[in-house]
C-alpha cells in the first residue's frame, strides 16, 4: 500500500529542485481573490462599509451584515501579503548569505526592488485614483528598503522588535495621534498613524506593516532552518497552528476587554460585528493577532494538505499566488479606471460587486498565466521587479 509523502519530504523536495513551497502561492492566492472582491465594492458599491478606524468610524453606525463580511474578509490581505514578502525574502536571501553572496549586491537587490514598488503607490495607483496615496505598496516597499538593516538582527531581536511595536506601538501612536480631536499629521501617518483627505492619503504607516514583514522574514528563517535539517524544529504546519491559536486567543481577549489595543476603536456592544470590528488603519493589536491568527492557520492546513492533493501547475490559487504583483496593478489599473475615469464609483450594490469581481477573475487569469510564463523566460528583465 502506497503511503502519502510526509510535508518534510515535500519540503525537502522544494528546497532540492529549487521550487516555490506551493502552500505560501496558494495562500497569496486566496487573498487576491478577496482583495479582487474588496476593490470592486471600493470601485463600485455605493453601500460599502470601510470604516474600520477611530479616525473614520462614527459612533452608533448601523452595521449591515453582508456589507461588513464583505469587508472584514478582506482585511486578511494586507497582512498576508506583507508577512509572505518578509517570508519569500528570507527564503531567498538567507540562502544567497549563506553561499557567501556579496552582501552590498544582495542590499542592493533589495532597494530597488523596494523602491520600485513604492513609487508604483505614488505614480500609477495614484493616477487611476485620481488622488495620492500611500497605501499597501508604500508600506511593502519602505519595509523591504528598511529590512536592508533589519536583516542582519538575530532572529530573537527581530521578533522582539516586531512583538514590541504590536504590543505597545499604540502608546507612542497615541502621543502624535488623537482621532477623537483629529490631530492627523502627514510625519505621524507616514510613520504610525493615518491622514485621510479626499485628495490625499496616508493609511498604511510602516511601522506596524513593518513589524509584520519582520515576522514573516522570521518566519523564512524558520522554514530554511527546517529545510536544512529538521532536527528538534516543530515542523511548520504546527508551529503555525500554534502561532495562529494564540493570535486568536490575544484577539478575543483584547476584544473582550474593550481597552487598550484596539487602537481607540471600541466595541460599543457585544454584538459579533462589534466585536469584528478592529481597526486597520492604522492597525491595533487587536487586528494584527486575528490576522495574523487567522493567516497562520489557513497557512497550516494549507501545508498540510499540499502532500495529498499534489500541485497543478496552472491551478487559479496557484498562478495568481505567482503572479501576485502584476495581478495587483493590472487590478487595481482596471477598477479603479472604471470607478474614476468611467464615471461608476459607488453606482452599483453589492450583488453587482461580486459579478464584476467575478468577471476581473476571469480575465486576469490567462493573463497572469502569460505574465508567469513572460517572466521565468525573462529572468533579468524589469519583470524581475514585479
């Protein structure tokens, strides 16, 4: 009787030929398809709930429950994709470090790829919105520059650091920020708060996104330690698990006691929605361990799972987890053109929201399994950057 291969093997096997771990693209996978969903009721929906901040949240709102889902869902995006850059990095840096890469080549490479992905935030999702902002690519690309430094930390200082603004960032946010009296400020919300204008924007801070990557890079180092040689290391669809369980556990109690760490946004009841609702922008505690819970589980059974259902090369989950950058401009470019330039910003509701995110899936499909196959021919080419 055949046995199924044990996740150590498939592990091994991806280090030995130099593959992608599929269950990391799987996940991104996921989380375009949400974020799709989530853009096209930000395009489209006239309806849509986004008020998941003190500084935008006004107290005594009725929650509809099909528009909050919609929304809440999505707020697994920004957090996986920031963790998983910090974990494809580690993966692929660490590695280079340990062959005797040069080390200003490597910090290079890093720089201005970061850079890049920054100023996509500043010139082309800025034009198609018809507004500045800093978003989730100038939060991934300032913490890519800034990970040039970050990297050489051992991974007990890095976590620490990271754990240490998630814990207590709120403090210092605090001191620059009060929503209550809205003592917004451009240097605060570039660093740990939020600035909101119909023209301008700021609501991806680096610091927590930051600590994020940190944790994700952490993670990297982990997973090449177990590729290594598995040795007394739990292996990585427990660690997870265990990592995911106690994020929720942080959540439900820092939701529960409806004080700090939830980033001055407070349950007004105990109704479930009430209790969902945590503030992203800038993001709590509270937010940052559901998240990051929730990612670390789906992680897990994702990696558990990978051995007994194999992997197909041109799977959805799979080419869009691949492709996750060109799927993000080429998106964001058509829906946002349509909203701003097309005239249909906030014209339809959410049952029309779902079918255009539907149809955007289907057209970006074929197109990102040309871009994969463009990219892998064209290795040292600008498709390197995206």
């Amino acid at each position: 009787m055949l046995k199924e291969p044990a996740i150590g093997t498939v592990l091994a096997e991806v280090k030995t030929q130099s593959k992608r771990i599929a269950s990391i693209d799987w996940m991104r996978g996921i989380v375009m398809i949400l974020m799709v969903i989530d853009h096209a009721s930000m395009a489209f929906n006239g309806g849509r709930f986004s008020a998941d901040s003190a500084g935008l949240y006004v107290p005594g709102t009725q929650l509809g429950a099909a528009e909050f889902i919609t929304r809440w869902s999505s707020h697994l995006c920004a957090p996986t994709f920031v963790f998983l850059a910090g974990t494809a990095l580690a993966l692929s840096i660490e590695r280079r470090v340990a062959k005797g890469q040069n080390p200003w080549s490597i910090d290079k490479r890093i720089l201005i790829r970061g850079l890049f992905i920054l100023l996509l935030d500043l010139t082309i999702i800025s034009f198609f919105s018809w507004r500045l902002t800093f978003q989730v690519l100038y939060a991934i690309g300032l913490s890519m520059m800034l990970m040039t430094l970050l990297r050489r930390l051992s991974t007990f200082w890095l976590v620490t650091a990271a754990l240490g603004w998630i814990v207590l960032g709120e403090l210092v946010t605090g001191l620059v920020w009060n929503p209550a009296e809205d003592t917004a400020s451009i240097p605060a919300a570039l660093t740990m708060a939020m600035y909101y204008t119909s023209a301008f924007r700021i609501m991806y801070p680096v610091l927590p996104w930051l600590s994020m990557m940190c944790l994700g890079w952490a993670f990297g180092r982990y997973l090449n330690g177990y590729l290594s040689g598995p040795g007394k290391q739990l292996p990585p669809q427990v660690f997870l698990l265990i990592m995911g369980l106690i994020g929720l556990l942080v959540f439900a109690v820092v939701r529960y006691l409806n004080g700090y760490g939830n980033m001055f946004l407070l349950r007004e009841d105990s109704s479930w929605m009430q209790y969902l609702l945590v503030s992203k922008y800038p993001p709590s505690l509270s937010f940052t361990a559901v998240q990051l819970g929730l990612l670390c589980i789906i992680l897990a059974g994702l990696i558990t799972i990978e051995p007994f259902i194999g992997v197909r090369k041109n799977g959805p989950l799979l080419v869009f987890g691949q492709t996750a950058m060109f799927f993000y401009l080429i998106h964001r470019i058509a829906l946002e053109g349509l909203a701003q330039w097309g005239g249909l910003r906030g014209q339809w509701g959410l049952r029309e929201t779902y079918i255009a995110a539907g149809i955007i899936l289907v057209i970006l499909y074929p197109m990102c399994l040309w871009y994969r196959s463009y990219k892998k021919a064209h290795p040292a080419g600008w498709a390197q950057f995206v």
